[in-house]
C-alpha cells in the first residue's frame, strides 16, 4: 500500500481487518517530514505507527494518546521558535530516539523499523517503510506583500499547523525528491506483491511525493499484481485535510475524476499507474470521464466511519477487479 498519515491510518486498519493474514507492506510518505529544535519528526510514519499499534489518539488523528505538553511549554516559556508545532511529550521520545539513531548513521527504513518492533510486535505481518531514506520536505510557496517576489515558501508543517491552510497555495515544491531512492524494500515489496492499493490520502503532499521518488513510479508501471487507487476526494471535498487548498497548485481539480485521471491508467502509453480507481457513490457522475482516460472505475460508499466499513470497501473492491 501507499499511504499518508491520519487518512492513511484509517485506511491501513480498514485493510488489516479485511486481510487480517496477509503480508501487508505499507509505503509511507515522508515529504512532509521535518526538522524542529534538533528533532527529525516523521508525521505520516508515527501516525501511522502509533495508530496501527494502538498508541495513537484516535480524536485527534495524530501523536500519542494520553498525551501531555510540557516540554513545548517550556520551549515557549524561552521564547524558541516553531513553538506552533505540537510536540507531546510523549511523542518527544520517538522524535529523539529517531534522531540520535539517524545522527549515528542508522538509516531511516532501519529506524522504522526499530521504531515499529515496539509498536507492531502483536501484528509481524504488518511492515512499514519510508518512501525513501533520503530526506524530502515539502514547501508551499503563499502569498506576502512584504517578500520581493509578493511571496515566500513555508514549510508544508507551516501551512497546515500553523497557517491553517488559509493562505492561497501558489506553488508546491518538493526539496530533495529528484536525489532522493527508494527505501531498500519499496520495489521488491512492489514488484512481488499480490496486489497493490493506493490509499485515499492526499494527492498532493501524501501519494504525489512517493510517486514522484525515480523508480517508485517505474515499480507500480511495471509490477504484475492489479493496482487499485481510492479517492480521498469525496463530492468535491477531501475527506480529511486540506487537499482541496493544494490541488489547485499543481492545476488538478478538486474532484475525485480528475484526481484519479491525474494518477493516470497503466494502460496505454501515459505513465500512468492505476488499473482501477474506486470513488464514492456520490461520484457516479465522475465515471464516465475517467473510464475515458483508461481506467476501471468503481463507485461505492467510501466514507471510513469504522476499520468494518473500511474493510468492506476494500474487500468488495478488490473483489470486483479480481473478478
Ligand atoms: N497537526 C496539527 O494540526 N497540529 C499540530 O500541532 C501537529 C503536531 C504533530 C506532531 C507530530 C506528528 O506526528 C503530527 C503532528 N500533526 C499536527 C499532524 C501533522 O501535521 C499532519 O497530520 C500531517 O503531516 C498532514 O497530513
Ligand atoms: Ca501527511
């Protein structure tokens, strides 16, 4: 699987409980990964792990349950900087295991995976690898009457937590994609799997940077298992989050046809990689346009209220594209 972070999560667990025995390899996005106060903090991985492994809030969508925050009160009380970053205390453990495993050279996949031992133990089938061990942070250029060129890059971090995603996306940028590689594992696990899913994240900021590390996107064209995409996109609206402030930067309409076109079919001589894509009831209208481009598409009730009606989603989709 692709997969981001709070949506991503929801959409893992969905999985898991469908396929509750199988060999399940999880792609996670770190693009939106950042570096505050001396800590490497990997959002998608540690929601995914935490959610997965039971330690994660399920309110929130992100860090630890049962958290406190001292430690970044204490980082205000100084006057620091990025103090709009929640930074658990709980959480702060992970970030500064990670760092000091990162600083002595242990590659990001081999920290995951350290990281994952404690969290995963009850679920070995379950296995979770970055996107790449190469570090890429993406930047959203907003506007500001004050800056030279009318505007200036924040972090994506920035955008989202602290901006609030109000502020028009002018331009996405990915710092690092084009050196960095795939994750050891990421085109083995593509190549040999039975089946590859897609999740429902976001477009832009989730599934668009593992698509875009070279070779990921060779891997999905070239692996003989059925690639199935879902729609994060539901009746013009992101199901969570803020896809629908940063589609427009990249020139994709808010609207689940034309993400899935944007990914594109496998068929054909576009570099496509779905062989399916999957929209909500809702969507129907959207069908027709993305058959046109290639692809199989599917509509169902997409809305992830529980790992049940996740599962069965999953399940009748994967169903009907086996068939
Ligand atoms: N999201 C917020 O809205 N506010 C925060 O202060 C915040 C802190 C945070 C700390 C660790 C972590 O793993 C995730 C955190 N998130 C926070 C979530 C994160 O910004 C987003 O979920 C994603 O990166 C966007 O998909
Ligand atoms: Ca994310």
């Amino acid at each position: 699987m692709l997969a981001g972070g709070v949506g991503g999560s929801r959409f893992t667990q969905g999985v898991r409980r469908a396929y509750g025995d199988a060999d399940i390899t999880v792609i996670g996005n770190t693009a939106d990964d950042i570096t505050l106060h001396g800590l490497r903090i990997c959002p998608d991985l540690d929601t995914l792990m935490y959610t997965l492994g039971g330690g994660g809030d399920t309110e929130r969508g992100w860090g630890r349950v049962d958290e406190s925050w001292r430690a970044v009160e204490e980082l205000r009380a100084y006057g620091a900087d990025n103090t709009w970053f929640g930074l658990g205390d709980r959480d702060l453990g992970t970030h500064l295991f990670r760092t000091q495993l990162l600083a002595a050279g242990v590659p990001l996949s081999e920290v995951t995976r350290r990281l994952c031992a404690r969290w995963w133990a009850h679920d070995p089938a379950l296995r979770l690898l970055p996107m790449s061990d190469d570090p890429v942070e993406t930047w959203v250029d907003v506007p500001d009457p004050e800056a030279a060129e009318g505007r200036r890059a924040v972090h994506f971090q920035e955008y989202w937590v602290r901006l609030r995603a109000e502020p028009e996306a002018l331009a996405v940028t990915r710092v690092g994609i084009e050196e960095a590689r795939p994750a050891p594992g990421v085109e083995e696990a593509l190549a040999g799997a039975e089946l590859v899913l897609v999740g429902p994240s976001n477009p832009v900021v989730s599934i668009g940077p593992i698509l875009a590390v070279p070779g990921i996107r060779a891997a999905l064209r070239s692996t003989s298992a059925p690639v199935l995409g879902f729609a994060g996109i539901l009746h013009g609206a992101p199901v969570l989050g803020m896809a629908h402030r940063l589609l427009p930067a990249i020139g994709v309409e808010v609207d689940a046809g034309a993400v899935g076109r944007h990914y594109g079919s496998r068929a054909g001589g576009s570099d496509g990689v779905l062989d399916a894509w999957v929209m909500d009831t809702g969507d129907e209208t959207s069908v027709g346009a993305v058959e046109a481009a290639g692809l199989r598409a599917l509509v169902d009730d997409l809305v992830m209220s529980s790992p049940d009606a996740t599962a069965a989603f999953v399940r009748r989709a994967v169903e009907r594209v086996a068939a």
